[in-house]
C-alpha cells in the first residue's frame, strides 16, 4: 500500500478568457434607383428600427451616401446584410450593404 504521508499536492487553476467577437457596423448605400419609401421599409423589417429612427437613417444615406444601420458580430451583420440584398432584388432595387470593422 502506498501512503501519501508528507507529500503535497498542487492543483494549478487555470482562468479561461473569453474573448468577445469582432463586430461589424452593417452600412447602406445610397443608389438612384431605390425609394426613400423602400429604405425605410428595409430599415424596420431587418434592423427593427422605428418608423423616426428609419426615416433619419434614411436621410443620411440620401444627402451623405451611405448610413449606418446597425453594430453586430459578424455572422449576423452578414445574415442581415444578405437579408437586405434579397429583399432588394426580390422588389427589383440594386440596394447595396457593406460591412465595416467597428
């Protein structure tokens, strides 16, 4: 039989860190062909945003070229970026989304 008699023993505890995602400000790009009426649409059905808050996004993308519809991970500043571009396209609008580094 073994004895563990003046033995010590250690135990080493490691902290697990866990990092948070990269995230992705999700913009949409003014075009000539797109309604105001549309943007605004895509803007509450995607990115639920209130009929105020759409219409100020709206303007910015009109008068400045691009706004900033949104902050996520990237997986799903992608999905809702791709839920745009098919919605456009479904209405017959070539409304462009990109993604940027926030």
């Amino acid at each position: 039989m073994a004895s563990n008699t003046g033995k010590t023993r250690t135990v080493v505890k490691t902290e697990k860190q866990v990092s948070t995602p990269s995230l992705f400000k999700v913009l949409m790009h003014n075009d000539d062909y797109t309604t105001m009426e549309f943007v605004i649409e895509v803007l509450q059905s995607i990115f639920h945003k209130s009929t105020a808050e759409a219409e100020k996004i709206m303007l910015t993308i009109h008068f400045q070229g691009f706004g900033h519809c949104g902050t996520f991970p990237y997986a799903i500043a992608e999905t809702k970026a791709d839920q745009v571009r098919r919605q456009a396209r479904k209405a017959g609008f070539p409304l462009r989304c990109s993604l940027e580094e926030a």
